[in-house]
C-alpha cells in the first residue's frame, strides 16, 4: 500500500509539472497576444490621422488643379485694348487661330480731389 501512496505521489508530481508547463506556456501566449494587440492598436491610430489628413490633401491637390487650370486658359487666351476702354478678349482655338471671346467697356471712374475741401 506504501508504493501505491509513492506511485500516485510521482504521478501527482507529474501532472503538477505538465499544469505548470502549460501555464507558463499559457502566460508568455497571452504576454505575445497582448503586445500584438497594442501594435494593431498603433497601427490603426496611425491610419486613422492619416484619414483624418486625406481631405487636407485632397483639398491642396484641387486648389493646385483650379490654378493649373486657370493658368493654362490665360495661356489660351489673350487680353487686349485696342481702343481705350474696350477689352477684346481673344482665345487661342485648336486649329492655332485666334478667336473673339468677349468684349468689354470699362467706364473711366472721375477722381475727386478734396484738397482745399472742395
């Protein structure tokens, strides 16, 4: 009956090792998944100012296209004043020609000098 007590003692002892083996297995797993979890967590903060930032951009890049624009049709087009006070506005059409867009009078305004309060 002794070795019975000593046998049941040895395998006590062995499954108290493999409990201990796979806790600390356990520990270090759930340690790895915790740094994991904050890694993704960075990760997805840093993507997150990053979309936050996307309109700004998005912005920047239509205001440089409106000024792009706006000077490649000043390029085609041309302004001039062949009789004081009328604009001619020519435009530069895909045959190379030069085309009439707008005219425009542009009344003069009267200065008013003040000196002496008059």
């Amino acid at each position: 009956m002794g070795s019975l007590r000593g046998l049941g003692s040895a395998v006590s002892q062995r499954g108290e090792e493999r409990i201990r083996a796979r806790d600390g297995m356990l520990r270090a797993e759930v340690r790895q998944l915790r740094a994991e979890a904050i890694s993704r967590e960075q990760k997805c903060e840093i993507g997150n100012l990053k979309i936050q930032d996307c309109p700004h951009k998005i912005e920047e890049a239509w205001l440089v296209a409106r000024e792009e624009a706006g000077r490649y049709r000043a390029a085609k087009q041309g302004r001039e004043q062949y009789i004081p006070g009328v604009y001619i506005t020519l435009v530069v059409l895909q045959s190379g020609q030069k085309g009439l867009k707008r005219l425009k009078k542009v009344q003069r305004q009267r200065s008013i000098n003040m000196v002496g309060g008059k």
